[in-house]
C-alpha cells in the first residue's frame, strides 16, 4: 500500500467507525504535510481517493469536509429519458460545425475531445519507432493486411490476460483508431434502416455513424453515475428489434459514468439472451483513479456477441492511429469489412507500439498519466466550485478526462458556447450528445490539460456569464 | 537523350523510312552491344521502348522482328461488354476468397496485386521517419485532424504543379491509402439504390464498394489498350442517371490500359456536361515506362467534378498506408466523412514521406522503379511467349506492374487457379473483375517480382497446363 492509501483508508475508516461525522471539517493539506511528514501530493492524492469514494468533499475556499448535503446537492440526477420510437438522425451538421470552431489549438480546450498531448512520452515512443522501422522487413509491408501485425495483436491480448480473459489473437483486428473500430462493428451488424439502440446522453460518432449509415436511432437513458439503464434497455429491445446497441461501460463520454461489474454482467447476459450484438466503446478504460482497473463488458462475454472496441489514442500514442475490436463471432466480417475500406492500419505505428508494449514501460506510464489526470481533475472541480453559480450540477467521474454539468435549468448551453468560443474558451455544448435537444443546458468539459491561471481565468468567466444569463 | 533512347530512335526512323520492313529480324543483343560498345541492359532497354512503341516484337527463341503480324496476332480485342441494366452485385464472397488464398508469401506470387516489396526504398524512408517522428511536436498529434498534415499535403501539391495543374492544398485530403479515398469519394456522392458506371472489366475494390454500399453497377466496356469507352459511357449516363463513375485513366487494372490525353479530356468535358462526379483511381501513373508521365483526368477539370485518388502504396511506401484525394467540390464532404470514420491518417507516416518528398529523393527512385519494372515486363513477356499456348493473347502495357491474359476459349480460369494454387503458384482469375462472368477465360498475372528461375519454371507450368486442358 502506498502512503496516500492509508491516510486514505485512515480517514476512511475513521469516518466508517463514526468518528468522523458528516460535516466535520477534515485537517488541512498543510497539517497532515506536517503531522505525516509526507508532502503536500500525497495529502493531495489521498483527498482525492476520498473525495472519489464520495466520502469527502471540498468546499471553497474552506477546505475538505465528511460527505454530507453539500456533496449531494451538486450530484447530477438521473438525466436521460426514453427518446420513444426510432429516430433518424440529422445532426452531423451541427457536429461538424461545432467541432470546426472547437480545434484551435490557441483556444482554452476545455470543448477538446482529445487530453493534452504533453501526457503523453512521445520521445520514448519515436524511439521505438525509429528501431522498430529500421528493423522492418521488406514483407512486413504487405503481410498481416486486414487484421494487422501480429507481435501488436499477441501485446492486445496480453493486455486482455491482465484482467483474467484469455483472448485468441485471431479473434482481433487492429484498426486506424477506436473510431474506425467502432464504424466497422456497426457496418458489420446493420443494414440501412435498422434501429441501433445509444445510450442518452451519448459520444457524439456513435449518432454520427448512425445518421452516415441510414440506420435509427433507440436512445435509452444512461445514468451520470452508474450508465445505461438495464430495464430500459430490455425494454427498448422488446419494443424495437434493434440490430445493435452501442455503449461505453467505462467513464463514458459525456457523462464518466462507471458501470459496476456486476451491471456488466448483468449487460452481457442481456443482449445474448436477445442475441443482439454490443458495440462496446471503451477507449477510456485504462485511466482509472480507482485501485482497480475496471473490466469491460466482453471480460463477461462467452458466446461472441461483444465487439469490444479500444485504442492507445488517449491512453499512449495519440495521433499514430492504433485501435482494435476484440470482435467475437463478428471477426471475419470485421476482417473484410476493414480490407475492402482501408486495407490495413499503418504498419510502423503498429510496430512501433508493439515495440513499445513489449518492453513494459507501458504500465509505469500508464500510473503517471493517471495520477496527473487525477489531480487535473481535483483542480478543476476545486475551481468550478469556487467560481461556477451553486446551482451548476455535476458528479466527478472516477475516471477519464471529462466533466459533465447541468447547468441552471433556463440556461442554453449554445449561447453560452458561442459567447465563449468568441473569447476563445471551448466547450461541448450538450447539443453534441443526444439528437432530442434534452440537454440544451448541459456542457462537458475537458481536464485533461494542466490547469494554469488562465484556464482558471476562463472558469471564472463562464461563471460570471451563467450568473449574468440567469438575469 | 540517354544511350538506349538514341539506338531505338535509330532502330525507329530506319522503320518509319521503310528500310527495315515487317517481319525483318533485328540484330541480336549481342550484335548491337559490340557494334554500339554499350552493355546489354542498355540494349534491351530500346528494344523495350520500341516493343512498347508496337514498333517491334520479340518471337521467342529466335530473337527481335519488326512488328508485324506476329505480334498483332497476339494483341487482345476489344473485350468489354455492356452490362445492359444496373445489376445488384453479390461478388465479394468469391473475391475475398480467392484473395485469401492468393496471400500466402511462400506462393508464387502472379496472383498478388502488389509489387515485390524489396523495389522500395525502406531503409531510407526508415531514417526520414526516425528523424521525422523525432521532431515532431507534440501538438502535431492532434492538429490536421481530418485533412491531413500540411506538410505533406503541400508536397502532394507539388507533384501536380509538376504537370502544370495547380492545385489548392485545401482541396486534399490524406488518406488511409488510395482504397480509403476511393471508398469516401464514392461515399461523399452516392445512396444506397444509386447506380454507379465502373469499367468492364474493373478492380475488384470498385466491385466490393458498389456492393457494400447497396450501390448498383452499371458495367462499361474498358478497351485493354484505350481505356473507357466514351460512346457507351455516355449512352449508359443517358439511360441510367448515374451518380458516379469510378474510371482507372493510366494503367488500368486489370487491363493495363493508358487513355490517351485526347481520351481523358474529353471524358471530363462529358462527366462535366452530365455534372457527374468522376472518381479517378490512379495509383499507377508514376509507374509509366514511356518518355513522359501520363497525365491525370484531373488535369483538364475546371469545375471540380473530378475525385483524383492516388497514394505512395506502389510507388514508394508499402505499408504506410498513405493516399490521398484531391476532391474538388467534394473536398468538404469528404473531410467529414474522413472525421466521423477514421478521424485522421497516422500522422508519424505522413510526417514521413512530408520529410522523405522534401529532400527530393522520389524522382531518382522511381526512375529506377521504372527501369525495374519495364525489364521485368520484358523477361516476364519473353517467358510467356515461350511456354504459354500461341493461341493465349495479351497486350503489353505501358506501365505498372500486370498483365491481362486472354486464354484459349474453352478455358475457364478458375479450375486452372485450383491447379496453379494446389502447386504453391497464384494467378488472378478474370471472375475478380466483373459480376458478369464475361471474363472467366482471362487471367492477371503480376510481374512486379524480379524474375527467377522458379517464375520461369511457374510459367512453363501454366502453359502446360492450358495444353492438357484444351484437350
């Protein structure tokens, strides 16, 4: 255990065993650097771990206090309702507009979808690109088209073994990103006019591939905290005959929600009891801020109906265009379907992640980029608390790089975007992540960039334009 | 003018004046070599030019003959056929299955729709992505989203200045490859129900799209030695409204055949009439073995109905999966499709041929893949003259890397195939090519592999077998 973990689990069971009561105020940062002699990140860390757990909270400018109303009433409620009956979609246009304006990069990035691209040890990895390529044999580049080399597919499925899954190296297609991925899954189980259930609120390309393909959309609730709704799913299944259903079991985007194991077992035996296949979108899996790594859905999958697809976009390699599916009973379909689109995926990216992979920097990189995830997020909240108006609503996601707000109920997010996006301050208005317009007053913000003074300048200003819109 | 140009342009004007006549034997290798004191390959490489000229033919075992009816004996005929009606296509089953098959590197590889992978330079293009992916920022990893970095976009553009077409770097967009620009191209401007003109006989990937696409095919006679035919082409538009024509204008494939300038102007002038997007597939242009590089169709379009797609797959960089499409008015189109399914081209591959184009290599090594490939075509051609049937017929194309065989009639290409096969020797059966069947007595051959004596050998056996199945 590390020394943040047990003044972590001190505290924890300090409050379990009633000693700490709702309410009390906890010691400063300052006086448990000084009490523990442990430095000010470790104090740090283990408030996060509980803050995480949900059994403090910070309060501005005040300091840390055992979870009590304070912490409940800036909890986000369950937020998602049945969109009813199959919906074409028409909102790429928006989408795309929105996401024009998003990507300068001399913008305040909190509307970005990507992390900072400083997370990420480029240099290492040039490295490994630079061996692995000289290394690369001439019959490199034409062999292994279609699913993808192989020593980079043999490193997947070690990856899967890590969580107890043995997984057949032939059962995964290395793709050009989760996104294509994703695509392939969906092209492989629909047809134009098939209903594709996605959760509400949802990524923004699921409704994207959906409206590009000709197919309907089922949006069924997901909860902020715990993910989509099981008996609205079985219940949407019924009514519908969907194809697909498209959902993301760990820190979805937008929402961070974490689906327990047990909800994904419970999803797994679901849709195969209804033999419906899952798209399971899970780029954001490895950036936990728990003590455990969470298990994707397909961990539960024995008879092939989970597409899990993943990629080292957010996690290691952003920009090289690495993804895969662990396809299942899908894999000859996905295998064509990626050689008559785009072939193959680049054959030195892949070798140079495998390279990379093999020689097990991987995981004492993945620690680091976790931790500093962890405290961005901690200092983003600490300043959405202190500048945001109280009545902005949203729940820390034990995991990923977004937050996800409720803004005062008369408030549109799109005005507010347009207002910001002039003083070049991104953000993802809620209009991106669900075709039903039910959360015109959310927005999802991006922490995965180092706060400094002025992205905490531009918190300060959205708080002063939310007060002033309220008028 | 180089060596070998001069002794051809004398072999040439001594038949345009008439004193060398049809059916004269030419002096042999070795004669000219001693009485013009140049090595052998300089030799071949004029009789190459005036063989690809039609100005001579090689009759195996006896040596060079100025063209006559020899050579026009063995000259394929206008094969193409009109499909007649829009067919709904069902050919990917037998496509992918053969192309499995065809894939095992231990083969013989006529069958393979790649060149030999040791024609490229990849132990410099390592070193320019080792010091490419060395500096590259971290900001690059997620900038140029979609279009493609603008590096090697203005490199791209470069190359087109070099035929005198100016082009906008924003009207280009990177791709995964040549197959993924082909296949966003068709995406940007068709529904599914659409019916689409491809060539007759037509790439395989063309056949695949139109089919996964739920796109219909409207099939239009392609001559293996002019290209397209433009009375059917235009009498097909008038009949069938299509929404795209997919055309290969230089080294078609299967075909091999060139369309002249004259041709390609005026199939923009009648795509432009009909506002027809033309999706120009032209992967093989930088392979010609004439004195100039063919132009693109793209060339003469004014309104930007033309789709221009190429890639540095067979020409430089196997395996980096790098193409592009320089798409006119469906440049922004495309880009979004480009977003919502792949997001962006691996960007350490670009970055590397950015560095490798701006230090100016590529010329030099395509000459050398020119002159590589030309020999090839020329030993692979005398082997065929030798040992195949004379009743087999077959053009030689001025560039790229297959032939097109037409066999005796009886012969149905796909029983040979299983014999070849069986044997570890691959060929391309002419079913790849159609939906229609018309071409089962015609085979592919690559000759994009140094010849040795086991090709040789390959190739009797091919003959061999043609002989015993004619019986």
């Amino acid at each position: 255990m590390k020394k943040y973990e047990i003044i972590a689990e001190d505290i924890a069971s300090a409050i379990q065993q009633g000693l700490l009561k709702r309410g009390d105020k906890l010691p400063s940062i300052r006086e448990i650097q000084r009490s523990k002699l442990v430095n000010a990140s470790t104090v740090f860390q283990a408030y996060y771990l509980l803050e995480a757990r949900g059994l403090i909270v910070a309060r501005p400018r005040s300091g840390y206090y055992v979870a009590g109303p304070l912490h409940h009433e800036r909890l986000l409620p369950h937020s998602g309702i049945d969109s009813g009956t199959p919906t074409t979609l028409q909102v790429s246009d928006l989408v795309f507009n929105l996401l024009e304006r998003i990507k300068d990069p001399q913008h305040i990035p909190f509307g970005s979808a990507f992390p900072s691209p400083l997370l990420f040890p480029l240099k290492k990895l040039a490295d490994h690109m630079a061996s692995a390529v000289r290394r690369m044999q001439p019959h490199e580049t034409v062999q292994d088209i279609g699913q993808g080399d192989i020593g980079l597919r043999r490193q997947i499925a070690l990856r899967y073994q890590l969580d107890g899954k043995a997984t057949d190296i032939n059962d995964i297609v290395v793709t050009n990103g989760a996104l294509e991925a994703l695509n392939l899954s969906l092209a492989a189980v629909t047809q134009p006019g098939d209903s594709v259930i996605i959760e509400s609120p949802s990524f923004y390309a699921a409704l994207q591939a959906i409206e590009r393909m000709g197919l309907r959309a089922i949006e069924v609730p997901s909860h902020p905290a715990q993910g989509i709704d099981l008996v609205a799913l079985e219940r949407a299944i019924q009514q519908h005959q969907p194809k697909a259903c498209w959902v993301m079991t760990n820190f979805q985007n937008p929402t961070g929600s974490l689906m327990s194991s047990a909800q994904k077992q419970a999803l797994v035996a679901l849709i195969t009891r209804y033999q419906l296949p899952l798209i399971e979108d899970d780029v954001y899996r490895e950036l936990y801020f728990g003590q455990q790594r969470p298990l994707p859905a397909k961990t539960w999958d024995q008879e092939g109906w989970v597409m899990h697809c993943s990629s080292f976009s957010k996690t290691l390699a952003p920009g090289y265009r690495v993804g895969w599916v662990s396809a299942g009973r899908f894999t000859e379909k996905i295998t064509r379907l990626k050689i008559s689109t785009t072939l193959a995926t680049s054959i030195p990216a892949q070798l140079a992640l495998a390279n990379y992979l093999a020689k097990g920097a991987y995981d004492k990189h993945l620690r680091q980029l976790r931790h500093q995830l962890m405290l961005q997020q901690l200092q983003f909240s600490q300043a959405i608390h202190q500048y945001l108006p109280a009545a902005v609503r949203f729940t820390l996601p034990q995991g990923g790089y977004f937050l996800w707000l409720q803004l005062p109920e008369a408030l549109d997010s799109l005005p507010l975007f347009q207002q910001a996006i002039a003083q070049r301050i991104s953000l993802a208005p809620g209009h991106l992540f669900s075709s039903q317009q039910q959360y015109a007053s959310y927005i999802r913000l991006n922490y995965g960039h180092a706060m400094n003074e002025a992205h905490v300048r531009a918190i300060e200003q959205l708080g002063q334009w939310m007060q002033v819109s309220r008028i």
